[in-house]
C-alpha cells in the first residue's frame, strides 16, 4: 500500500491554511500546517515532506527566504510558492531556486488539487518516459525545478517535435531561457510563436506583455501554463 504524501502548509492567515486544509483532505495526504516562516523551517528539520505550499509573502521571515533555506535542508523537497499579488516580483528569482510552480490567489479547491496531484505525479516521471507531448512537457518542468535546464530543453524540443501545433512547449522554452537569464528577445521569440499558434494562450500573452514593459521586466512573473 503506497504511503500518504505529506504535505506542509505555510501561511500566516489561519484562514488560508484551514482553506487548504479542507481543499487537499483526501486519505492519500497528511497535512501539516504553519503559520510562520519560522514555523515551517522547524517542521522541515524535524520532519521529511513530499511538498510545501508556501504563501510567498509573511511576517519575518518571508517565502522567498524560506524557499532559499529549504534548497539547503532539503534541496530535493517540492514547493509550490502561493500569492495575492498580481505582479510577483520575485518570481524569477524563485523559479531559479527551485520552486516547482505557482498559484494565485484567490484559487478554487479544485485549482489547487489538481495542481498538488500533478506535481506528486511528475515525480515519478524520469527521462526514459519521454513518450508523448504531455509527458515531455511534465518532465521539462520537472527539470526546470532541478535545474537541468539542458535535459528541459531537450524534452521540449521533442515535445515540439511531436506536436508543432501546441503552445505550451514554446511558452516553457521561452521560459527556460529566461531563468538562464538569456536576453528577452531570445525569450519573446519563443512566446510569440506560441501565441502565433494559439490566439487564446493567456500565459504567452502575459508574458509578452510582461517584457514589453521595459520598467517592469524585472519584477514580472514568468507564466509557464494556464493555472
């Protein structure tokens, strides 16, 4: 019988934790909560986790900290970085820490399931499983998280390869090249195409928009897919 996942929740509102609380109550994980930076870093110590959702923004110490001390402790734990704040600023920074996704709130409980499941399921994936469009496309993010950007690149490359009809595998290599820290215009190639591809990709869209504001490059938050 496979073992529960444990799953840390880290945010300062009790409200949001309960929330989540309630979204993810399912026999297949066992929930934890914290409701500080300090808190959350106790518990990793202590204890192994399969993933953390953490609320980027806290008192003392923050979420970017705290994704920076979890790449010491536990450099293989997942994170998923939660935020109410429309433009992240630190996002890119995050991403090239290792954070495996995001989310914003507000979220519906089935956003955010759907979202822990597909992280826990991507880890089970390794490079020989590379057979379709969708399980390339799940392992290029799962190399972006552990900063195999060459062996990302190459899964998109055959997910291209497979399906030049589809947006998504674009938007990441765009995405891929920007953590790298590539100029915008290698990047903005990228999600043009997917655009071109697909009118209707929000992702491609906020992220052309993001870099076309020369003031605000910086601080925007990479999208890597529709959640």
């Amino acid at each position: 019988m496979m073992s529960s996942k444990r799953i840390l929740i880290v945010d300062d509102d009790p409200g949001i934790c309960l929330t989540l609380s309630f979204a993810l109550n399912d026999p297949d994980y066992a929930l934890e909560t914290a409701h500080s930076g300090e808190a959350a870093l106790a518990a990793i110590e202590q204890r192994n986790f399969d993933l953390v959702l953490l609320d980027i923004r806290m008192p003392g110490v923050d979420g970017m900290e705290v994704l920076r001390r979890i790449r010491l402790i536990a450099p293989q734990l997942r994170v998923i970085m939660m935020t109410a704040h429309g433009g992240v600023e630190s996002a890119v920074a995050a991403m090239k820490l290792g954070a495996a996704d995001f989310i914003q709130k507000p979220f519906t409980p089935p956003e955010i399931r759907n979202l822990v499941e597909a992280i826990i399921q991507r880890e089970a994936l390794d490079d020989s499983m590379a057979k379709d469009y969708a399980s390339c496309i799940e392992l290029a993010k799962k190399c972006i998280t552990d900063h195999r950007f060459e062996a990302a690149d190459a899964h998109l490359r055959k997910a291209v390869s497979i399906d030049p009809s589809r947006a998504e595998a674009f938007n990441l290599l765009g995405a891929v090249l920007e953590i790298q820290g590539a100029h915008p215009s290698e990047a903005l190639r990228n999600y043009h195409a997917a655009l071109a591809l697909d009118g209707s990709y929000a992702p491609a869209r906020r992220n052309i928009d993001r870099i076309a504001g020369e003031n605000k490059y910086r601080r925007g938050k990479i999208d890597i897919d529709r959640n």
